[in-house]
C-alpha cells in the first residue's frame, strides 16, 4: 500500500456573489486571497481561493462564485461541514465576532471532547470552527494571531451508510477513532485536516451555492499520487488521469467502495507542488487575475466579464 494519507488538501465549494464571498473569508474569517483565477472549467467565473499566508496545503477553501445561481441543498453524497481549527481559548472571541458581523450561527457546543462553534457563510454553507493545537503560519491582516484559524480541523461527509466510504477512509489510512449515534470519527496522521467524520442521512443533497464541490485530499508528491491513483484502480473505481490544475496535479472520484463510484462524495487526490508561488510571488498573493496559460489569449474578453472584487476599488 501507498503511504497513508495525511489529511486534506483544500475544499472546494459554490458561492453566490463573489465580493460578498471575498468580504466574508478575508474581512470576517481573517484568511489571506491567495489565488484569484477562474474555473478551469468555465473562465466565465472566478475560483477564488483562500488560506493561511502562504497558502499551505490544508488551509486552502476555494470557491467557484456564481453570480445569479440557485441555492442548493446539503445532503447525501456531499460534504455537511467544514471545520476550521482555531487556538486553544479562541472560541468566546469568534462567537464575538461573528456577531458583531451578524453572522447567523449556534451556541458553542462539545463534540469528542473539543469544542465547536457551529456556523454559515452567507451562503449557507455550514462552517465550524473547533479548538485545537496549534499549526500552520495564520494571516493576520484582520485577525490577531493570537484567535486567527489556522487551517482546516476537518470535514463532515453525509452518507447514506457509513459503512462503504468508512472502508475507504480506512483504506486511505485513517483510523476510526470515536462514534455516536449521530457520527463516526476517522483520524489521519497529519497536523491539519485530518479529521473526517461520517453522518448517516437520507435527505437528498442539491448542487448550488452553499454546497460543498468537493474535498481534496493530501498526496504530496507525484509519485505518492500515481500510486494511490492504481490503488484505486486496483479497488474497482474509476479515477480521472492525471490533470494539471497549475498549483496541484488532481485526480478525481467519488467515494463509497460499494457505491460502484455513484452517489458517492466527490474526492480529488491534490499534490503539495508547484504550490501558489508558482506564478506570483509570495509577498503578491491573490493581488491580481492569475490565468492558466490556455486563457492567456482571452485575457481581455475574460476580465471584462468578471466582476470587481473589493481588492480591485
């Protein structure tokens, strides 16, 4: 077997208005922009993408923000919740401050001996922030270091049965922890991500904003990517090849060993290279329209078509 792996690399979602997404994850979360491109599979929109300060693997939440889509419905087959972590003592000062920004969210409660601040981007999207140690190199334009989130504590998948994606998680190498009736924990090695927990439901998930896209996981190198790519293969589902998204190499499918690769949720295999400094640099982040080079030729067209954010005023 492959070495297992770490945690998760970022995760992707569907927003609505871009700048009120912009806002929201730099002014309120406090995460630094660190890449501002568009949808490689559709240049009409942007892919923002948003991080610690230097846009680590495991702290990245990116964006495709569709001006004008339907809302969808979180359910079966999609990722419920992402979790950020936060430092130890943080969590009185976030439930502050998401009310001082009107932040619809719930009481702080404990789960698996940490606690937890439930709460939604102004899309819906179910967040969390949880307490734990301390990692990363956080952004601290809008928030102190001291409260500032550090990367991603982990996901929530919402399955129909736990059991086919929980063979995969363990097959991935990460070990079932903990359960209730209500979840099952799985835990991977890595200092950031490396929580998945699974929650058995059956209401049907909606793709729109405030949904999950997917959830990319850490295969650091190329080589550690092939390998669990013919893994996977050699378990009966169906990757994508490889392709090159300019900052990571994916591969793509869905999760849930029995599932036959159908109802499963979207998973993505992601490489720590080339990295977001591949073509700005570090100090630059996120400052202006990065391009693949397949749409460098469009690059007027496209930028006419997308609208400002606040860092463009």
């Amino acid at each position: 077997m492959p070495e297992r792996i770490p945690g998760i690399h970022h995760v992707t979602a569907v927003a609505g208005d871009p700048k009120r997404n912009y806002d929201f994850y730099t002014d309120v979360l406090g995460l630094r922009l660190v890449k501002r491109s568009v949808n490689q599979d559709d240049p009409s929109t942007y892919h923002l993408f948003y991080a610690d300060s230097r846009g680590s693997p495991g702290t990245s939440m990116t964006f495709f923000p569709f001006a004008g889509a339907t809302s969808g419905t979180v359910g079966a087959g999609q990722v419920g919740v992402t979790a950020f972590r936060i430092p130890e003592g943080s969590l009185d000062f976030w439930a502050d401050r998401l009310d001082e920004h009107d932040v619809t969210r719930e009481e702080p409660t404990e789960r698996f001996g940490e606690r937890v601040l439930p709460f939604e981007d102004p899309d819906g999207l179910p967040l969390e922030l949880v307490e734990g140690e301390d990692a990363a190199d956080p952004w601290t334009e809008h928030v102190d270091a001291e409260h500032a989130i550090r990367g991603f504590h982990g996901v929530a998948l919402l399955v129909r049965d736990t059991g086919p994606t929980g063979e995969l998680l363990e097959t991935m190498g990460y070990e079932r922890t903990e359960e209730t009736d209500e979840r099952v924990r799985y835990v991977s090695s890595g200092e950031l991500g490396a929580v998945v927990d699974l929650i058995p439901t059956q209401q049907a998930g909606r793709p729109g904003y405030g949904t999950v896209h997917h959830v990319a996981f850490r295969t650091p190198t190329d080589e550690d990517q092939q390998a669990w790519r013919e893994t996977l293969v050699d378990l009966g589902f169906d990757p994508t090849p490889v392709i090159d998204r300019e900052w990571f190499h994916s591969v793509y499918f869905r999760g849930g060993i029995q599932s036959a690769n159908t109802g499963g949720v979207l998973f993505e295999l992601a490489t720590h290279e080339p990295g977001y400094t591949v073509d700005e640099p570090l100090a630059e982040l996120g400052s202006s329209l990065v391009l693949p080079p397949k749409f460098e030729a469009n690059r007027e067209r496209i930028e006419a078509n997308l609208p400002p954010l606040a860092l463009d005023d």
